[in-house]
C-alpha cells in the first residue's frame, strides 16, 4: 500500500522493534531532533538492518581575537527553531544531529548572528566570530553647561562595551 507507515520509536539502544516485510525495495524516513532524513530504494535482503547515523556537530563562538566565549546560547533550525546549547569554557557547544543542512543562531551579549545552509558533512565545526570594537568608548555629558566652584555636576556615563553595548551609568561630581 502507498503512504508513510510508521515502524516504530528507536528505544535507549537506537534500535526499533523488529517489524516483517516482504521482501523488496522500500523507502524509510528517519525523523530526530526536528529534522528527517530519507533513503530510497533500499532492498531489505540486503541492506538489513539500515543505520541512520547521527554527526556530533560542534559550534564554536570567538572573539575576534580567536578566544572562546563563554555563555553564548546556540539554537539551530529544523522545523522551527530548537536548543542546541549553550557555549562552555572554551566556546564550544556540541549536538549530536542527523547529516544535512541547517541554519545556526548565536546569541551573545545581546548581539546575534546567523548561519544559514550549513551543511555539517563539511563544515564542522562551525566558527562563529563576534567582532569588538578595538577600545571601548566612554562618553561625558555634563547636564549643565557651566559649575561654580562647589557645586554639584551630573554626568551622564555612557560606555560603549567591547561588543557595542550600551551601559549607561549617572555620576555626581563636585567642583573644586
């Protein structure tokens, strides 16, 4: 009969319950992880028992001085967007996933970027660079135009991080 049937859920070893089919050529679909990948035309006197195999994909965040970032937050596409992890000591976050091509997001401080059609039969792993600026910036405003001697001057602090975030913080100075 035509159509999709379902062969089962693999249990903790990977393997699905043992189902008999007349022998002959058949097409089966693997889903995992929101992604699904087919073979076609597999003759099961042969080709028995069929292996789908998972790749370890790693996503590596730097700064632009090739150092790890910690705490970046990975998520990849497959259906919509899922998890993938997020960045450890040295910047790496890996997940096991079925071969194909999918679209990477990096979120870090704030920033994101995005990876699309990565194929991680051959590009793993996939580095992701966030570039800094060269100095972080710091910008002085002072809320009056003129102060006599003792008076109070706010200022308003404006830093501009290494990523270009904004951190803005208000200091109260006096004159001497």
């Amino acid at each position: 009969s035509s159509g999709w049937k379902d062969f089962g859920t693999t249990g903790a070893d990977g393997a699905t319950p043992a189902m008999t089919l007349p022998p002959g050529q058949y097409s089966f679909r693997m889903g995992y992880a929101g992604f699904s990948q087919q073979i076609s035309d597999v003759d099961i006197t042969s080709t028995n028992p069929l292996a789908y195999t998972t790749l370890p994909m790693e996503v590596t965040l730097n700064d632009s001085n090739g150092n790890g970032l910690v705490g970046g937050t990975v998520t990849y596409y497959a259906s919509g967007w899922k998890d993938f992890g997020t960045s450890g000591s040295n910047g790496s976050v890996s997940k096991e996933l079925l071969p194909g091509s999918y679209s990477f997001r990096v979120t870090y401080a704030g920033l994101s970027q995005q990876v699309s059609d990565v194929d991680i039969t051959t590009t793993n792993p996939l580095i992701v660079t966030f570039e800094s600026e060269s100095e972080p910036v710091l910008v002085l405003a002072p809320s009056e135009a003129e102060a006599k001697v003792g008076d109070n001057v706010q200022f308003t602090v404006t830093v501009y991080n290494e990523f270009g975030q904004v951190v803005n913080a208000s200091v109260t100075w006096t004159t001497a």
